[in-house]
C-alpha cells in the first residue's frame, strides 16, 4: 500500500458519538461494510467510487455522500488524480432530540434515500462540523449549533422538514434568551443555559430561535462578543483584556473571528480607529 495513503480520525471533545475522518487515498480500496453512524462524506479532490444500496456510484469533487446507519458500502478512489475526501460520523442517538424537536415523529427510523445528495445546504454544513471537529479551540456552544445545522440539512435532504409558527409568548421566551446572552457574554454560554433561560428544551429552543431571528444562538452569542469586543478596543483596552472579557478563548481566537467579521485584525483596527481624527463640535 502507498505511503500517501492517509487516515486520521478526530473524535469530537463536547459531543458523544460525533467524529470526522480526514482521508486521502491512491491504491486503498475498502472491503464491503457497514457502520452504526449516519455516515456523511464530502469529496474535495478526486472521484470517490462505491457501490451502496444496490447501484454503483461515482462521486466528483464538490459532491455529498450520504450512507444511513447499516448501510453497506466499499469505495476506493476512481480516476488518475489520488482522492481526498472528509466523512463524517454522526451516531443516531447524537441527533435524536435535533430530528424530534425538526418535527420527526420518529427520529430513529430517519432514513436518507440516495446516496449521493444533491443539497448544497448539507455540504456547506457538513463541511463546517468537520471543521470545527478538526480546531481544537472550537467551543461546546459551536459544536452543538453546528451539529442542529447539519441535523436540519439531513432532514430536509429527507424531505420530513417541517416549519414550525412560534406565537406571542414564545416570541417573549425567545427575548428572554436573548438577554440572557447579553448578560453573560463574559461567560462559556451553553446552549442548555441559554435554552434554561427561555423555559424550552435545548434543540427547540435552537429551531424557533433560528425561525425568529433568522440567525442561530451560536451565531448571535459570538455577534454580540465581536460587537462587544470592538466597542472595548475603542477605549484602547489591550485585545487580551478584550478576549478575555468577551468570552474569547484567548487572543488568537479573538483575532480570527474578528477578522472574519470586519477583515482586519483587532490590532490593525486599533491603530485606525485612534488614528481618525475626532468628529467637529457643534
């Protein structure tokens, strides 16, 4: 077997039963099995060739696979140019509660017909999870919002997606949950404590808080800690201070995510903003 032949598994540190598989063959081929995971693959290079639920496949780079708990399955790379590939595996008691709470009135008979997915929503999502698996600074908080995400896609690639209206009083639940967060941004926020505050189990809590405000708790905990964080460097507070007071886990974190939200580093947009000149007097 070639040298260039490589595995490596990354078990997540915050969700039991979740792991990714970072894979890039040339002349392994995999003997026919099956695992007790939601298996969701994503080709980044090459052509991955398998036979699964009685046809033959052949999936490009870009493409999604998906293989439900038990399937059987073997694969090995197709074409000249070696195959590099991401898989996720996702236990079916790991997304239990996300398929009950996305309405699935029995979340564990979910089964995904084809195996190849054509959903752009469930590459980008599965994509993110693996990422998150593979950063050792990535927070409970962003695994578990990622891992609603994914859960979301596979049941709408499954066509049982079923949108939900939240009412007055939960609209006022939902506002509650939002001050909560403003509140403890200092804090490692769960989404079990933010979904305590709104009096509502922890994945329903997630899909009306995405229908309400059309962003997920993840995404608006670490929009109000970049807001947060590009106030206090207005002051000139050094960004360690800053990470430290927004919940950040150390600078570098701060950095990232900062740039990511305003293309620059804390740092650089330090020095601007003390370098403006300060707004005329009436």
């Amino acid at each position: 077997m070639d040298s260039s032949n490589r595995f490596q598994f990354v078990n997540s540190t915050h969700l039991n039963g979740v792991s990714v598989l970072d894979a890039n063959m040339r002349d392994f081929a995999y003997d026919k099995h099956a695992h007790e995971e939601f298996s969701i693959g994503v080709t980044l290079q090459g052509r991955q060739d398998f036979f699964c639920q009685g046809a033959f496949h052949r999936n490009p780079a870009g493409s999604v696979l998906l293989f439900n708990p038990e399937d059987v399955h073997d694969g090995c790379s197709g074409g000249l140019q070696d195959l590099e590939y991401l898989m996720l595996y996702v236990h079916p008691e790991s997304v239990e509660s996300q398929f009950r709470a996305l309405g699935v009135k029995q979340p564990n008979a979910l089964r995904i017909e084809g195996c190849r997915i054509d959903n752009v929503d469930l590459r980008n999502q599965a994509l993110i999870m693996a990422s998150l698996l593979k950063d050792p600074q990535s927070s409970r908080i962003e695994q578990e919002s990622a891992l609603f995400q994914l859960s979301h896609a596979m049941v709408s690639s499954a066509g049982l997606l079923d949108e939900m209206e939240t009412s007055s009083r939960k609209e006022s639940l939902l506002l509650r949950a939002k001050d909560y967060i403003q509140a403890n941004l200092h804090k490692d926020i769960a989404i079990d404590d933010i979904a305590n505050a709104a009096s509502m189990s922890k994945f329903h809590f997630i899909r009306l808080f995405r229908a309400q405000f059309g962003i997920t708790p993840h995404q608006y905990v670490l929009n109000c800690r970049i807001n947060g964080a590009r106030k206090a460097l207005e002051t000139g507070l050094p960004s360690s201070d800053v990470a430290q007071a927004f919940g950040f886990s150390d600078s570098s974190h701060l950095n990232r995510r900062f740039k990511r939200a305003y293309g620059m580093t804390p740092k650089q947009y330090q020095l601007q903003i003390r370098a403006l000149p300060p707004p005329a007097s009436s």
